[in-house]
C-alpha cells in the first residue's frame, strides 16, 4: 500500500492547497447547486477533477467514485472513494473547518485512508493493519469511558426525518455527556476521535464519501465503527463512532 498511500497523500495535498488558495475568495465561490440545507460549489468539481487526475493518472486502471460523480475503470476491484471538499457549507461561509478525504477499497475492504486539513496542515493517514497517524504521529483513541468526560460530535444531516431523529438525540446527548459539538465535517469528526480529541460521532444517515477514510482511521487507532447501510440507499449509511470504552444510548 505504500505507493497507494503516496498517491492519495499528494492528490489531498494538492487539492487542499487549491482549496486553500481559493478560501474565502468571493469571487471563486460560485455555487452550482443550493438547497435548505446544503450547497454544491463549483470548487467540489475542481477539486475532484485535481485529484482524480492524480490518482487515475498514476492508477488508470482503477475506479474512482466520489460526490461529485464516477471515473476509471467500473469493473475494477479496486475504487477510490473521494470527498473533495468534506465541509462545503463551512467553507462557503468562511468557517477553517473543513477537509478532502480520500479513501482507497480492494472488493469493497478499505485499504488506506487519507485525511487533509489544509486550514491547519493536519494529515491523518492510515492503511490495514498499519496504524493511524497524525503527520507522523501514530494515533490512539481516548480511553475515556464515562459519558459525563466525552466530549461527542453528531451530524443532522439534511433530510427532516433525519435531522428530526438528530434533535431527539442531541436532547438526549446533551444530558449524559459534557459536551455536544455540531461542526459540520464528517471526515474530520472521524479523525478528531481516531486522534482523541472526541470520543464518539453519531449521525442518521450519511455518505460513503463522507465516512470512508475515517472509520478505517478510528479502527486502526483502537476504537469502534457501527455503520449500518440503509437499505434503500446502497451508499448511505447511518453511524455510530466511538473510542470503544463509552456505552452510548440508544442512536438508531
């Protein structure tokens, strides 16, 4: 996986630097697609196009399936999974909260994952059976196991029953634990508990892409992952995430 890994480190960096060459720049901030809860730049599309040149270019055989639509070769074994921007409502507004994830299956087990945060040059990566690192620091899940410690992050998503049943438990949540963050990166939630700064995520319905490099970065670094796929959505899927020590209420 070491060649893999290279790859996918140098396409995250490179599209984190154009992500943050174009950071709060007006006139960059053209919107292709704006609902109630979400936006779709055109700087998700660039930023895709820069990183599947990066890896199809090295990896012409593989697939490559991100949010922002397919490439390569569909009949592979082997697909990358690609968020470009991981926290597009964040970046739209001027929020530094915000990451490209990259993540790298064989028959549909996840072998490595990158995760880039160019606001603070922060490089989670991770591959099986290797570990989990922060710029080359190997990682551990926290080891606290009391709910009033945690600290733990939810996501709404952006369907009304899905953010109805993300209400229910941020009430719920609020009660138990010492603090509920909602900071709206999936992929950096992830990496936050792989690197002990949370302890556990939570959200009702959310994308492969969103999830894919961090659940491998959580079960290398020692914790857990209970994703279940929604059975009408193939690529959806509700979370549980957690350090492994903490027993969380009820979530589906």
């Amino acid at each position: 996986m070491s060649e893999p890994l290279d790859i996918a480190i140098h396409a995250a960096k490179e599209a984190g630097a154009f992500l943050r060459e174009h950071f709060e720049n007006t006139e960059a901030l053209v919107v292709n697609e704006a609902s109630q809860h979400d936006i779709k730049l055109e700087l998700d599309v660039r930023s895709q196009t820069l990183i599947t040149e990066c890896l199809l270019g090295k990896f012409p055989d593989h697939a490559l399936y991100g949010e922002e639509g397919l490439a390569g070769n569909h009949d592979s074994p082997w697909q990358w999974i690609v968020d470009p921007i991981d926290g597009t409502v964040n970046y739209f507004y001027g929020i530094p909260h915000y990451c490209v994830s990259i993540a790298l299956r064989h028959e549909g087990v996840t072998q490595l994952g990158v995760i880039y945060d160019p606001s603070t040059d922060e490089l989670w990566t991770t591959a099986c059976g290797k570990g989990a690192f922060l710029n080359g620091r190997r990682l551990q899940v926290s080891d606290r196991g009391n709910l009033n410690e945690a600290v733990i992050t939810v996501g709404f998503s952006k369907t009304a029953a899905a953010m109805e049943q993300g209400v229910d438990r941020f009430q719920d949540l609020c009660k138990q634990v010492r603090k509920v963050r909602i900071m709206g990166s999936a992929a950096l939630g992830l990496a936050y508990i792989a690197t002990g700064r949370l302890d556990a995520y939570l959200e009702g319905f959310i994308s492969l892409w969103d999830i894919a490099a961090g659940v491998l970065m959580i079960e290398e670094a020692g914790g857990v992952v209970d994703a279940r796929n929604l059975d009408n959505s193939p690529d959806k899927f509700s979370i549980c995430a957690s350090n492994g020590h903490l027993t969380l209420p009820a979530w589906d």
